[in-house]
C-alpha cells in the first residue's frame, strides 16, 4: 500500500508555487498534472533535464534518472518525471541550461569526451 506525501513545487521561471498531496508509488510530474498543475517537462522518460528541480527538503528516489549524473543527484537534483516522493517535500525547479552546464560543461568544449557520455564519473 501506498503512503500519500504532501509535495511543494517551487516553479522559479514563473514564481509560482503549488503543493499537492501524491501518492508515493506515482511520479510527481504525473501526479501533478493528474491535479490539474503543469510543471516543465519534454522526454517524461528521464533523459533529459527540463523537469529537473533542485531538492530543497525531503527525501526523493529517481531510479529510473538516466539523464542526471549519479554526481549531482548525491548534490541534491532530480528529475520530477521519472522521481518518487519518500516523504513530504519540498523542490525548486531549475534551468535547463544551468543543469545541463553542471552536468556537461566541464567537458564539452575542453576535449575531455572521447566517446560516450561521463555520466559516471566524479
């Protein structure tokens, strides 16, 4: 059985803020559109980082979180479309742009990537 959190989605590109209560066994990206509230989204499939939020307090699981480096989830970010709530929280959505610099930016553009992705290393 399921256990219902109360989740609060600071949205920083429009300055609005939502809380909605959602089941722990539901991605919150669906959760809360179920509800009626859009959050920024594309793939819904964790791969890219437009749903990306920054956790503020709580605890989250995002398994399936493909598209964020196992690095800067330890700092704290997640991506809502494919993230569970653990227990109630509280999260600040992110710039895409910003996100994808932390992430990627230290090796584009410096000759560091040979082949593939450095997701995995710290």
């Amino acid at each position: 059985m399921s256990s219902t959190y109360k989740v609060t989605v600071r949205d920083r590109r429009l300055g609005t803020t939502h809380t909605l209560e959602v089941p722990s066994d539901r991605y919150i990206l669906h959760s809360f559109e179920k509800q009626g509230k859009e959050l920024p989204f594309s793939c819904r499939n964790g791969a890219c980082t437009t749903c990306a939020v920054r956790v503020i307090k709580g605890d989250i699981a995002q398994p399936e979180a493909v598209g964020l480096s196992p690095h800067l989830q330890r700092k704290g970010y997640a991506l809502l479309c494919v993230s569970y709530a653990c227990s109630d929280l509280e999260v600040e959505t992110q710039d895409e742009d910003e996100v994808y610099e932390l992430q990627f930016g230290r090796y584009f553009a410096r000759g560091r990537v040979r082949a593939g992705l450095p997701l995995e290393e710290d």
